[in-house]
C-alpha cells in the first residue's frame, strides 16, 4: 500500500477564524515571499492503480485535519503541572511532523487490523517537511519511507568490526564519514542507471544511483538507509545535471 504524505494550505478571509494566520505561499514567485491569510492541514492520500495501461495511479485523499500550531502557553501564566523539561514539553503543541508521526502509526494500525494487512508493506512518500528525526525515529514497522534530503546531508557507513566497541561503552553506530549526495552525483565513478517510470502523462526513462547501506544521524544510528539520486529530466537541448534529489528509504 502507498500513501502520500504532505501539507496544504487552505486561504481564509475572516481573520477571527480559529487556526488562521500568516503563512508562506508555496505558489509565490521564487524571488519574492508571498505571505497569505490561511489554515494548515495535514493531509494523506492513498494511490490507487489505474488502467488501461500505462501503469498509473491516482491519489485519493482519506485524511485531513488542522495541523495549524497554537502560541505556546506561558510558563509564568499558571503554576507547573510537573517540573523540568518534562512539564515544558508537555505544554508544547504538536508540530506538523509530529502529527505526520502520529497519523503514520494509526494508519499502520488500521491496515494490520484487516485480514492479511498484517503482511503487506507501507510505502510512504513525503518531502522534507517529514524527513528529519521526529517522523524516521517514531516510523512503525513495516512502513518504508521515501523522502528528500539536503544535497549536503553528512552521511555514514556502517561501522566495520575493527571500529565496533567490543568492551565498555556505549555501541557505535557511525563509522567513516561518506561523500555527500551532491558529491556522489558529480562522481563519474559511479555508473548511471536508466529505469523507466511514469510521470507527467507518459512513461520516460531516468537515470538513477543508488547508494546503500548509509546511516544518518537525523533517522538513529539503528536504521540503515539507502540513497537513491535522481537526474532530472533534460528541458529541450539544456543538459539535465543542475541537481539532484536525494530519497532515503527506511
């Protein structure tokens, strides 16, 4: 089963209403901040086979709640509940990622509550408003994330049994510091491999590098990764190597 992980905004007019403020609009011009009176969402679809052939899907959303942050309450306003961090965090509204986080193991729930869901794998596609360590470090079993990641991200290989901490101490997790994505792109070393998938109404060919097993500090030192870099598609006689994606599966 695929789902598809994602926010959206939803513009508002009366600036009483609950959940409304002031946010960055994704559709503004990319030399300008645009900044429109909206509520945020959070929002899973399921994709869903089409045919006739070619294979493709189409999203089906089953899932939208307001995920728009309230102000922080003051500590100095009403005697602490508990003390420490503990009581600060308890305080503290969810954020985006968290509710991404929560949502994920209640869809996880529902499918294993099926006959036979139990067995069936859950690919979930976001960006990187969900990549980062509140969603990969809570991500529930069986479920398989793919999402974006800095071209800069410092990742690491595994630790070889020379490097392993065989006596006291905690247990490493890290071992030597590898390129990062940009520069496993620019490397003429590692060949280039031509899938084909559909997109934007047709099948195309992509060139792909895949990169595994990598660890990085944002999903723990227990999850392995697997880097997989795609070469965007050439835009009439422009050469496609400007950039790159970089997508870790969990």
């Amino acid at each position: 089963m695929v789902a598809l992980l994602d926010d959206t905004l939803i513009r508002k007019r009366g600036h009483r209403i609950a959940g409304t403020s002031w946010r960055r609009d994704p559709l503004g011009p990319h030399f300008a901040d645009n900044f429109i009176w909206a509520s945020r969402f959070l929002q899973i679809s399921l994709a869903l086979p089409e045919h006739p052939p070619p294979p493709r899907v189409r999203p089906v959303p089953f899932l939208l709640i307001c995920s728009t942050p309230l102000r922080r309450a003051n500590p100095r306003a009403a005697p602490m509940s508990s003390s420490g961090k503990a009581g600060v965090r308890s305080r503290l509204r969810p954020t985006i990622s968290r509710r991404g986080a929560e949502r994920l193991t209640h869809l996880r729930q529902a499918i294993d509550e099926f006959p036979g869901g139990a067995t069936r794998p859950l690919l979930v596609c976001a960006d990187a408003t969900f990549t980062n360590r509140t969603v990969l470090r809570d991500l529930p079993p069986r479920t398989t994330l793919i999402g974006r990641i800095r071209k800069d991200a410092r990742l690491y290989a595994l630790p070889t049994p020379a490097e392993e901490n065989h006596g006291r101490g905690r247990h490493r997790c890290y071992g030597q510091l590898r390129p990062t994505p940009e520069q496993w792109r620019r490397d003429e070393s590692i060949p280039w491999t031509t899938v084909q998938a559909f997109a934007a109404g047709n099948v195309h060919d992509f060139d792909i590098k895949f990169i595994t097993p990598l660890r990085w500090k944002h999903a723990g030192g227990e999850r392995q990764l697997s880097l997989l870099i795609v070469r965007p598609m050439p835009t009439g006689s422009e050469k496609a190597s400007t950039s790159a994606i970089a997508i870790p599966l969990i």
